[in-house]
C-alpha cells in the first residue's frame, strides 16, 4: 500500500512540475524548460510551448524568446499560430511578434490558411493584428480547394472587408487556362475576382486544336463561379505571329455563362487582317468543354484549288440524339 500510494505521488509531482506556466501582461507562456533572465526581463522556453496573447491568438511552437523591455517575442520550430477571431491559420519555421505595435512577421518561408477557403504560400509577409492587415512584397502563391492558382508579386489582404488586392498576377484556372492582369481584387467571402487589363491564353486541348493559340484580351473583367464577364473583349484562335491575326472577333462585352456552357458577344465586330467585316448586334456559341450543341463552331481561314483563299464560320445544327447538319 506504502508503495502505491509512492507511485502516485510520484506521478502527481511528474504532472505538475513537467509543464510550466509563466504570465505576463501579455502572454501566458506554457513550456516544459522556462529560464528567467536579465532580472526577470527576458524568458526563453524549449521542448514544446504554447503561448496565449491576451487578444486571443494561440501560438506553438519548439522554442521562444521573449524580451519583457521592448515586448518582442521570438518563435521557432513548428510554429503554429492560430487566430480564431480573424480564421487564420499561420504556419512556419520562425515568427517575430512585437507587442508593442501588435505586428507579428517573418523573413522565411511560411503558409497561412485563410478561413480554411484559401491557401497562401510566401517567403515573407507582415501581419497587423490591431488593423487586421496582411502584407506580402514578395512572390506569393494563393490556391483554393478547387485547385485554382493565383501567383502574384504582391498581397494585401484586407481581413474585415474579405478583400484581397493583388499585383501584376497570374491565375491558372483547375482546366489549365492562364490569367494575365495589372491589378485585380477578390472577394474572399463571394469568390469573385474583379479587374482590369487581363490577358486569356486558353489551353490549347480544350479547344482541340494543338496548331492555334486561342486567346483574349480585355480592359476589364469580372470573374465569379458562375459567370465570366470580360469588358471591350478581343478573342482570336490564330496562331501567335508578329504581324495582326487572320481574324478576330471584338465585342463591348463577352459574357461566358459557365452553367449553360454558352458565350454571348454584345455589339460584335468580326475583323480579318484587322478590317471589320462582320457587325453582329448580339452573337453567341457553346463554350469549348461542350461536345454537342447548336450554334457557330470556330471561324477558320482556308485555302482551296477552286476558291483559293476563302474564310469560313460554320453552323453546327443537332438535330437529334443521333442526327446533327
């Protein structure tokens, strides 16, 4: 009885001296090794710790520094830090946390999960707690769960309007399309992407034909998961030259409706060798992922023995299940 009641003695004394709690005004600092330093002005914990501000983030980590004169905190090793509050998860190898100006940043590779909805990967950024501000000036890589990619060469995220601004960017869409744009905008909470001077290069396989380079340029656009609206648009499938493509088709507004699968071109020029031919008042066709339906397949120019250089736009009409002109 004498040595089970040892034992359990023994366990109580393990579990209460194995984890330390430290306070300050700030933190509460929790970790299996804390030294107390300088007269109590400097803390540095190993082994496992977890720290709780007194605005409600939670911070793991392997290591800290904490310097009590000028309120800067110190993390490394497996950082996690947690802010429930603004639903950020960060994620590294070493942060800086001043107090002072609530200013928490790092000069190493790290990835901050943004309301469990977006996937930010860079080498450097800056977080403003107070002003719910989250700053990157270098490249950064954005994902979503539908494997959508946004590489930009600069980040700002407003957290209490939703809104990340972005510079200079590339958008690779989940079916291989790439997104050229100066500066565009999204919408964190409705997924919607507005812009300016964007750039479409399609991928080639969706439009079955490895010898063109459908592409478009635009002056604006809006993006969403529906729709795709793209102002003073100009679409072309000809192959890259320096000289002007055989053809385009210009038009006020494109519009690609992504759950009927049809595009609509709004006061429409079709243009050869940069001259307009065609006005189309309002002119639409089945998106390319569409395999059969009515309307205007892909304009093409030709060359015959009888006719010689000619330009065609075909009709494609189905009929029925097993019959189409």
């Amino acid at each position: 009885m004498k040595n089970n009641n040892k034992i359990i003695f023994l366990f109580i004394l393990f579990y209460v001296f194995s984890f330390i709690n430290v306070y300050s005004d700030e933190f509460n600092f929790e970790a299996s090794e804390i030294e107390i330093l300088d007269d109590s002005n400097k803390l540095q914990g190993k082994n496992g710790v977890k720290i709780n501000s007194d605005n409600g983030l939670i911070i793991l980590a392997d290591y800290f520094t904490y310097n009590k004169k000028d309120l800067m905190l110190n993390i490394r090793g497996n950082v996690v830090i947690y802010d429930k509050i603004n639903k950020l998860e960060i994620f590294g190898e070493e942060f800086f946390y001043n107090k002072l100006l609530e200013k928490i940043y790092t000069q190493k590779k790290a990835r901050v999960e943004l309301n469990k909805k977006y996937f930010l990967d860079t080498s450097e950024f800056t977080y403003l707690v107070n002003e719910k501000k989250l700053i990157s000036n270098s490249k950064t890589i954005l994902k979503d769960k539908l494997d959508n990619t946004l590489i930009t060469e600069k980040f700002y995220y407003l957290i209490s309007k939703n809104i990340i601004r972005f510079n200079n960017s590339t958008f690779i869409d989940n079916l291989g399309n790439s997104y050229f744009f100066k500066n565009a905008m999204l919408d964190s909470k409705s997924d919607q992407i507005i812009g300016n001077d964007l750039n479409v290069d399609f991928n080639k396989i969706i439009f079955g034909n490895n010898q063109n380079d459908p592409r478009l340029k635009g002056k604006a656009f809006f993006l969403n998961k529906d729709t795709t609206t793209i102002e003073k648009g100009i679409f072309t499938a000809c192959k890259k030259t320096d000289k002007c493509p055989p053809w385009t088709m210009s038009a006020e507004k494109i519009i690609h409706d992504k759950n009927k699968k049809i595009i609509t071109y709004k006061d429409a020029w079709l243009k050869l060798y940069d001259k307009p031919v065609f006005y189309f008042p309002k002119f639409f066709h089945p998106d390319p992922t569409v395999k059969r339906q009515s309307g205007f397949l892909m304009p093409t120019i030709a060359e015959s023995n009888t006719l010689g250089s000619f330009f065609k736009i075909p009709y494609y009409k189905v009929i029925s299940e097993n019959q189409d002109l």
